[in-house]
C-alpha cells in the first residue's frame, strides 16, 4: 500500500523531513503546508510537490490522505493535531510536542478518541549510535545497568539557523534536554526523583543554555544528565551525543568520534558507529538525518501493521513530564518526586 501523506511547516527542518520521505517506497507526501504560502511554494518546487496551502483546515479537507506529518513550532502542534484527529489522520509531529502536559495529554486523547496513532517525532531515539548502546544494555553486556552520563555540550551557533529559540524563556532543557531525558528512560527506564540545576551563560539568549539534571530511576539506577550550548571544545562534538552507562558486569561508552566501547566480562571490544551520511547530507549533521529515515520507516511500518509507534504521544507524555519537574526542580532550588504522566 502506498500511504499518501502530507507535511505542516516548511522551515528549517523540513528539508530533511521531505528529503528522508523519498527514501521510503511505500509512501510520499503530495503536498505542502505553511502559513507563508512563499515558503511552501519554494520546498515544493525543489522536491517537485506542486499542491500547496496556506492554511492546514484547507488542506486537510481538499486532499485525500493517509498521514500528516507536522514540522512546526510548538505552539501549533495542539491545534493542527486536533483538527486531523477530527478527520481521523494519523500524525507523526516534531518534538517539542507540547508546551506542558495539559497541551500533551489534549493531544493524545484527541487521537484516541479518533481512533488514529499520534507519533512523536524524537529524532535521538532513533540515532543509530544511540541505538547501538541500547543494543549492547539490552544483550546483557555489562549486566543490570545502575548509573549513566548522558552529555551534549558544544558551542555550535543553533540561533543562525532557528533565531527564534534565542528569545525562548525556557530554552536548552525544551529544545534538548528533551532528547536527552528521553533517551535516560530509554536506557533506565523510568523516572522516580529529580534535580535540575540551571544557568544562563551566553548573554544573547533568554532562557537557561547549561543544565546539569540528576535522575532515580524506579530501577535503582542513576543517571546524569548534562548540556549547554555555550560550552568550547576543540574540535567541537556537536551534534554528538555521548554516553557512558555502568553495569554490574562491565561498561558501555559512546564517545566523540561515534567510538563505542564496551569492557565488560566477556572482553573488550572496539568499534565505529558513525551512520553513512545520506545522499542529500552531509556532515556534521549526517547523525539526525540518518535517524530520520529511520523514524519514518518505523511510522509507515507501524502503519501498515496497525501497531503503536515507539515514540507515541502516549509515551512521549512521561518525557514531557520529565521536561516539566525539571523546571519546577530548578525553580525550588531542590529535588523533586516525577508524578505519573497518563
């Protein structure tokens, strides 16, 4: 079956989002959508979709469709998330999700009351070196895990492509510690405690760009979690994730470089897991636009099976949590419990 979708948001991302959707043969989007027409109108002369909108009401009511995919800001992801659920679409929609879990849970309920999937798209998830160090936790390699580090820390100049993010009063921890307190579930499962401390050190920006966030999970286990976009290395790892898990039989590390090791009872081994960088990449981003040819193929897959993605708005809701207590744990100056998302 061929899944006719159609895409919301023609900014700095989209590119990659229409660019991965060539990839996969069993779907492809038929037209475009962007509250500045001239905006989608030029995508789709480069991706050769001539339908165009201005408005997402009617588009979604003059095209036939299988999937929206919705590459906006956060402020409109509730709205245009309702108004395909009232038409019974499925959506996949970028992260953030939602600027609270009032908004969240809105979403999720929109979609099952239509009866309709809702995926959120969280790219890191999907990162094939990210990936690798689940696989290796999962296998049993260093036994139960009981502590992890998860770092992003770079300077690279994010405000020349998305502007806007400089004026944003909650800024590193709901455009990247999002990721980041993701992938701490994905490794650790859930979370029972936080504390989030916060700064502001490039005076250009509003909101907090360097956060230190320590996380009990129900496991047992620890994990720290770190990020700034104002930190100077030299060569800069950006947009490298590294990792560093413990386990009762030995340890697990994704270094800059894409080098994972893991030492472990069994033996040692070495390897490089830097993802090929598609055709219409290139480095240094080559990592997330990788994962997002990975995220659409599990969407059309989850599709034709009728099952519930990974990354569903269902499951997204406890990150957003997570997202939520941080703020309030920094604020009060003091660790929190995480109460339940659903």
């Amino acid at each position: 079956m061929l899944f006719n979708g159609v895409l919301v948001g023609c900014g700095f991302f989209a590119r990659n989002h229409l660019a991965a959707w060539r990839e996969v043969p069993d779907a492809r989007i038929v037209a475009l959508c962007d509250i500045d027409l001239g905006k989608a109108r030029a995508l789709g002369e480069a991706f050769g979709i001539s339908r165009c909108y201005a408005d997402a009401r009617e588009m979604a009511d003059a095209e036939r469709i299988d999937f929206a995919d919705i590459v906006t800001t956060v402020e409109s992801h509730r709205s245009l998330v309702e108004l395909f659920a009232a038409r019974r679409v499925p959506v996949i929609c970028q992260k953030p999700f939602a600027r609270d879990l009032a908004d969240g849970r809105a979403m999720v309920s929109a979609s099952a009351r239509a009866g309709v999937p809702l995926m959120v798209h969280e790219n890191f998830r999907w990162q094939s070196p990210l990936m690798a160090v689940k696989a290796a936790v999962d296998r049993g390699e260093i036994g139960a895990p009981h502590a992890a580090r998860i770092s992003f820390r770079h300077a690279y100049d994010i405000y020349v492509g998305q502007p806007y993010l400089a004026t944003e009063e909650r800024l590193a921890i709901m455009d990247l510690g999002i990721h980041l307190l993701d992938l701490a579930r994905y490794y650790l499962g859930e979370a029972t405690r936080i504390a989030c401390r916060t700064q502001r050190i490039n005076p250009r920006v509003r909101g907090e760009d360097s956060v230190s966030i320590l996380l009990d999970h129900a496991s047992g286990a620890l994990s720290f979690v770190d990020f700034s976009f104002f930190t100077h290395l030299h060569p800069d790892p950006f947009p490298q994730t590294l990792v560093r898990i413990e386990g009762a039989d030995g340890v697990v590390a994704l270094d800059a470089g894409y080098r994972l090791a893991v030492d472990s009872q069994r033996g040692r081994c070495r390897k490089n897991v830097e993802p090929p960088v598609p055709a219409w990449g290139a480095r240094p981003w080559h990592n997330i636009q990788d994962s997002v040819r990975a995220i659409h193929r599990h969407w059309i897959d989850c599709l034709q099976a009728g099952r519930e993605p990974d990354t569903s708005g269902a499951d997204n809701l406890k990150t957003l949590a997570l997202v939520e207590r941080a703020y309030e744990s920094a604020a009060a100056g003091r660790p929190l419990s995480i109460e339940a998302a659903a």
